[in-house]
C-alpha cells in the first residue's frame, strides 16, 4: 500500500491552459491533491504541442506540467459543457482557471455563482495584470508580465537590449503565488467554511521577487541597471575561467568567506589588503579583483580548482547543464531527479517534487495524461452520468 499524500482529500478542477495555471496544478497535483484537467475536445491544452524538442511528434512539456492529473474533455463555450463544470465544481474544492478576466463569468461561472452550487470552493485565477485595474482586460503573457515586473530590464549584458531568462520564468512565479495563495485559502476556509477567490497576477509575481528596488529608487534616486554576469558592489561572485575550458562559478564576497578565498589562492595578503580587506571596498575594486582571481583560476582544471575552493569552505560550482543533472552523484542522493515511463517514449526523466517533506512528501505518480482519458472515471464514476448522457454529449461534441 502506498503512502498517502498530504492533500490527497483535495479535488481540484483546473480550466486553465498553456503554463501559468497548469503549473500550480502542477504543484499541487505533486502533493496528491486530485486534479482533474478539463480540456476542450478538439486539440486540448496547447502545451501537447509546445516545447523546443518533440521526438515522434511528442511534446516533451505535457507529460512534465500534466503529471499526476487526469484529463476529461467539455467545450465550455456550450451550456452542456458549462453545466458539466458545475457538476464537478460541486464536488471540488478548487477551481483553477487562467482565463482573461471575464471569461468564466460569460459562461455563467463567475465565483458567485460556483459559491451558489459550493460556498467553500477556493476560486484560484492566474492573469497578466490581475482581475482588476486598468490593464485587467489585456492579453498577459509570462513575458509580457516579466518585462512590467521590472525584471526584464535588469537581466542581460548594460550594452544589449534586455535580456529574458531561458525558461517561462513569469508564468511560473505566479503559478507557485497562486499555489501559496490556495493553500492558505484552503486553511481559512478550515476557519470559516467559506471558500474565496485567489487572484495572482504574474506582473506582481515577478515584483515580488525584486527585492529592494523600489526603495532604492524613491528613497535613494538609485535605478538598478543591468550588469551582465556581476551585481554591483557584491566582489568577488562571478563565472571564472579554468585551464580546461570549463565555467566555474565562485560567490567568495563575505569578509569571512573571502579570506579564505585569499588561502586558497595562496594571497593570504589579499584579505588585509584595504583595496579588498571590506565588502564595500571589494566593491569598489570589483573589476581589478575579478581579474587577480581569472588569473589564478585559469590555472587550474575544473576538478581541481573545485576541490580546493570545497576545501577551504568556499562557494563555488560548475554551470550545470541537463547531461551534468542526469550524472551528478548529488542530484542522485537526494532523488531530485525522477525516471518513469512514458506510454509512447520509454523511460521519462524529469525534475522531482520540491520541497521536500519529512514526514508527508510528494510523489510523481504518472506523467501527463492522454486527451480526455479519465472521461469514463470521472464522468460516469463521479458524476454518475449514463450511457445515454455520455452518448449525447459524445455527438454533440461537448466531450
């Protein structure tokens, strides 16, 4: 008997598409809340189509962002399908959706009216710009969301244009607040028996995450600009050179940290140096310091220069790439990488469920499902419905 899942008494419908409201899915599905994907009977989600590589025709996305979900079919642009989505809403507890606001009430499934049918379902919406304000109403991709968030002006090279991460980096960050913001929905509701809606905009997700750069400018004039690889003032922390070509990444700028760089390096006379013996004056020299280190990096290989760097209790670490994951004796000791198997390309490696629990962990059961594979289960086991309702929706290709 498997162990049991610490949200697997939670059943939660998730309308959305693409990223955002799929991932929190995603997350909580990780920890065994039932989800139960509604897609529309046509193609589904568009993420069985996304992705840079897809080896047979298969997106290697799905079977990441779908795992541990169960997928049913309805066109909810139909009553029949509308009317479908309440009957499950009734036996939900929470509703995810990352429609453009609006879009659930004209299909006559605002939160009032759910709460009419269930007054504890937690209503989690995920936009660009959130369901109010001004700019409610506008298209909101993940981009467009980290470029408003401040983020996008300063990632990249000062000289280029702004630069965005290589992953879907807005989407995600409001996926994981409108996460957080269900469970602590779910817990209120412990409290009140009354569900609410959570309502996580990516601009705002992406805001949140950037520290303290809002009172550097109102209070200090001071307006974060982009640097590349460094942050300004924080010396030395950067990508170095090795004699083997490789990339190392050494983070040594704590007075206590970088004197045990200075060991390493075998410059003891660096860390008492005024030009580097302080944070701020490590800051101040951040360029010529960067450059003392360079040199003494490149003389080493990468293994090398690691172990000494361990040794001496400094943070430092290779660039990792997918093919240095897959062989890392550390990401194998902790199991952060997990091996299932795919109905149509074999084994399946992907990134494993984070945080990790002592007592209650969560697991990754399957990967994404096929179209509308849980009909049956859901709609007839669930929902009771019969052979002559299931055949009526069927031809009139509302599942």
């Amino acid at each position: 008997m498997s162990t049991p899942l610490p949200l697997d008494d939670i059943r939660v419908i998730e309308l959305g598409q693409l990223l955002a409201g799929p991932f929190c899915g995603q997350l909580l599905g990780d920890f065994g809340a039932e989800v139960i994907k509604v897609e529309d009977p046509g193609q589904g989600d568009p993420m069985r189509q996304w992705g840079r590589e897809k080896p047979y025709g298969k997106s290697l996305w799905w079977p990441v962002v779908a795992r541990n979900k169960k997928s049913v079919t309805a066109n909810l642009r139909t009553e029949q399908g509308q009317d479908l989505v309440r009957q499950l809403v009734a036996r939900a507890d929470v509703l995810i959706e990352n429609f453009r606001p609006g879009t659930l009430e004209r299909w006559g499934l605002a939160p009032e009216r759910l709460w009419e049918i269930n007054p504890g379902l937690i209503v989690t919406r995920v936009t660009g710009f959130g369901q109010t304000g001004p700019y409610s109403s506008r298209a909101g991709y993940g981009s467009i969301g980290e470029a408003m968030g401040g983020i996008r002006y300063v990632t990249g090279d000062p000289d280029r244009p702004p630069a965005r991460a290589g992953v879907s980096l807005g989407d995600s960050l409001a996926a994981t607040f409108a996460c957080l913001g269900t469970l602590v929905a779910l817990h209120q509701r412990g409290r009140t028996g009354r569900g609410q809606v959570v309502d996580s905009a990516i601009y705002e997700a992406v805001l949140a995450m950037m520290e303290s750069l809002i009172p550097e400018y109102q209070i200090a004039g001071y307006q974060r600009e982009r640097t590349g690889t460094t942050l300004p003032n924080v010396s030395p922390s950067n990508v170095y050179p090795t004699a083997d070509g490789e990339m190392v990444l050494i983070a040594a700028n704590q007075d206590t940290v970088f004197r045990r760089l200075a060991e390493a390096m075998g410059r003891v006379e660096l860390a008492t140096d005024e030009k580097y013996a302080t944070h701020g004056a490590r800051g101040r020299w951040m360029e010529q310091l960067d450059g003392l280190v360079a040199e003494w990096s490149s003389t080493l290989a990468a293994d090398d220069l690691l172990e000494r760097l361990h040794a001496q209790g400094v943070p430092a670490g290779r660039i990792f790439r997918a093919r240095d994951m897959l062989e890392d004796p550390h990401f194998a000791s902790r199991e952060a990488i997990v091996r299932l198997t795919h109905p149509g390309l074999g084994e399946f490696a992907m990134h494993n469920v984070v945080p990790k629990l002592s007592d209650s962990p969560g697991r990754v059961r399957h990967v994404g499902p096929e179209l509308g594979e849980h009909n049956e289960d859901i709609y007839r086991d669930l929902l009771g419905l019969g052979d002559d309702a299931m055949a009526s929706l069927r031809s009139a290709g509302v599942i």
